[in-house]
C-alpha cells in the first residue's frame, strides 16, 4: 500500500508494518473510496501479535 512502511524484521522472521501514515491520511480518501470501502477501512481491526517462538 502506497502509506504503509514495511519493513524485514530479523528478529521476527518477517515484516513488520507501520501503518501510521496510511491512518493519517485515511480521512482525507475518505470521499474518493468506493461504496463499503470507508467503514472497512475505519473498522477497528485489533490485532493480537505473538512472537514467534525460536
């Protein structure tokens, strides 16, 4: 996605994603995107992470 860093995480075996500025500017997309597509990408998504193990 065009807001999103990613970045590889050794640690982590994968990436980890800093979604900061696609949430800054999602508010401003708000009139460009499709019907359904707002309360999708405003829901609160809350993940739980868990480090892998080994």
């Amino acid at each position: 996605m065009k807001y999103v860093q990613a970045d590889w995480d050794e640690e982590w075996h994968g990436f980890r994603v800093d979604p900061r500025e696609y949430l800054a500017v999602l508010p401003a997309l708000r009139g460009a995107l499709p019907d359904g597509a707002w309360a999708f990408a405003s829901a609160d998504l809350t993940a739980t992470w868990v480090k892998p193990h080994g």
